[in-house]
C-alpha cells in the first residue's frame, strides 16, 4: 500500500504540472508565441467527503541547467537510450524507484534497470533499492524498485535541491523544505524523455496529505498556511515572454470536490475574470456543482503575496476517528492472517 501511495503522488505531482502547462497554452485566449524557463504549480485539494486535503508543490524545466538530476547520475547512459521515464519518490518511511522503457523486451528493460540502479542511484542516495516488479503496458515497460527510508528528509531535500537546482531559481521552491517538516511529506524527483534521445524534462516537488475541519457552513483555506510559509512569489525563470502579454508560469490551483454542493464566497487576494492576469480565477466551466476549482495567477507582477486563500461554502464530513481507525486496522490484521494460513495450507 505505501508503495502504490509513492507512486501515486509522484505520478501526481508530474501531472498536476503538466495539466498546469496544457491548460494555460490550450485556452481561447493563449498568447500567439511563448518562451519559458522553469513552470511552477502548487495544488491544494480538499476532498470535502473525507475532511482530507493534499498539498503538492513543483518545478518543471526542460533546461537542464535549472533543473536536473545529480550529476553523479549519467542520464545520457546508453541503458538509458530508450527510458521514457525514471522516478524516485522518498518519504522517512520508504522509497520507490520507477523506470519506465520503451521499444525495449521486459528483461532488457530489467537489465537496463538494474545496471542503472547499481551503478548511480544506490551510489548516490543509499538507499539500498530491492527489485520490486515489472509490469508492461501498450508498449511500455515499467521497472520498479523499493528502498528504504531517509532518516531526516528536511536535510536531504536540502540536500537534492543544492545538487538539483540552480542556486537562484527561488520561487515555489522555496516551499520544498517547509513542506517537508509535515508529517508523511515525500520528496519527488522525476525526469522524462521520449525514447531513442536524451532530451530530459526535469521535474521537482514535494507534497503530504492531513485533515481538514468539518462541519457544514464556509470554509476557508489557507494556501500559505497548507505551503508553511508566510509569502508566495513567482520565479524570475518562470516568466514566460509572450505576445501580446507577458506573465509568470506560476500558478496556484486549489481544487474542491464533494459529494454536496460546493459554492465560491469569496477570496484573498481580489478575484480576476480574466485567466493569466493577477488574482484568482474561478473556472466558470467546470460542468459539476459538487467541484470548485480556483486558481491564483501571478500575471505580470512578481510582488509576493503574504495573503492567499479562498473562502468556500459546502459540508465537510467528519474524518475517521482514532477508534474507527483501530477497528479497521484490526480487521485488515484478522483478514490478512486468515488469507496467510489459507495460502499456507
């Protein structure tokens, strides 16, 4: 189950990234031409039917020199030639390490894998990675590893970005090491490539999931609050030149699901009818009145904001409790010792 969890956030965050870069390039009114550095999101969602919220933050880059992996890594490595993807998710509870091939056989793909695995990750973060499983999809192989744990992952995220990102890149990843001080926070570090070239996109994030207050009525989130820090700005790499405006690649999504209807009150700072321009944006298309998705963009104006939130009217249930929790832990615990002496039998 961790397993499938780091895999999960990590897919998430590259994701959340990419559907941030699609939306904004894909709207009726995207400049005629762009240029851009580094792209930049936070994403908070609140799930109103579990009193959870996730947090994730992260940079995206094609330009090595802003992003990339430790250069003790070779990422130009022939086992590497036709890697679409590598991966790696680190929590104090564990680690995955993902490789994803393609136009490769499952057992060169495991092979590759390994050479990689051996010959620059376990050098690099000893963590002691143990094959894990192999599975193929539409042409695509993906290996998988698991690992052990980090001790403190606030000093070895401090660690990765100084080996992973330019000195002066600032902007959202100034969040990285605040956010890693929450409880079950994981560090991720991803790259991705199409098959038979070593043109790298890099990505680096962080993210952890808690409760969130119920009850009926307005709710309020706190984005700085959910990032640990006391003000937000946009990277001066994250500036996209375009025509016939110019704005930032940053961008703060907060996304509001529930089983009951959901309605937009009000938000710090003022909201903006127009999408890339300073303020928050209320997605007026989203078809379901049981989901609100605002989002905060920075426009032109690099001035931080030392306010970000957004009040919101709806229920909120209850999360579990710690006996419920009891209860179900020591019902998964009977289950599995039954299905263990059955198989053994």
């Amino acid at each position: 189950m961790g397993r499938k969890i780091a895999v999960f956030l990590a897919m998430l965050i590259f994701g959340i990234a990419v559907a941030g870069c699609g939306t904004c390039l894909a709207a009726d009114s995207q400049p005629s031409s762009i240029t851009f550095e580094v792209m930049e999101i936070a994403e908070v969602s609140v799930n109103c039917t579990t009193a959870q919220v996730t947090v994730e933050c992260g940079v995206i880059s094609t330009n090595a020199t802003l992003v990339h992996f430790p250069a003790e890594i070779n990422m130009n490595a022939t086992e590497l030639k036709n890697a679409t993807q590598i991966t790696l998710v680190v929590s104090t509870s564990g680690s995955v390490l993902y490789f994803v091939f393609n136009n490769t056989e499952a057992a060169g793909a495991e092979k590759y894998a390994n050479v990689t695995v051996e010959t620059y990750f376990e050098q690099y973060f000893g963590l002691s990675f143990t094959y894990n499983s192999t599975s193929t999809f539409n042409g695509y192989v993906n290996v998988t590893f698991t690992g052990i744990g980090v001790g403190n992952l606030t000093e070895f995220t401090q660690g990765l970005m100084g080996d992973c990102l330019i000195p002066d890149l600032g902007g959202f990843s100034q969040t990285f090491v605040p956010i890693t001080k929450e409880v079950g926070a994981c560090v991720l570090l991803g790259a991705f490539k199409e098959s038979g070239d070593f043109k790298w996109t890099y990505t680096m994030g962080v993210a952890y999931s808690t409760i969130f207050p119920d009850g009926s009525g307005e709710h309020t989130v706190d984005v700085l609050d959910m990032l640990n820090v006391e003000l937000l700005a946009p990277s001066d790499y994250a500036f996209i030149i375009a025509v016939p405006n110019s704005f930032y690649a940053s961008t703060v999504v907060l996304d509001i699901t529930s089983d009951t209807t959901v309605t937009f009150i009000s938000c710090v700072p003022d909201q903006t009818m127009i999408p890339y321009t300073r303020g928050w944006y209320i997605d007026p298309s989203v078809p379901s009145p049981t989901q609100l998705i605002g989002t905060f963009f920075f426009g032109g104006d690099n001035t931080p904001v030392t306010e970000l939130s957004l009040t919101f009217s709806g229920v909120i249930i209850p999360e579990f409790t710690a006996q419920m929790c009891m209860a179900v832990l020591m019902l998964i615990s009977v289950v599995a010792v039954a299905f263990k002496k059955r198989f053994n039998s």
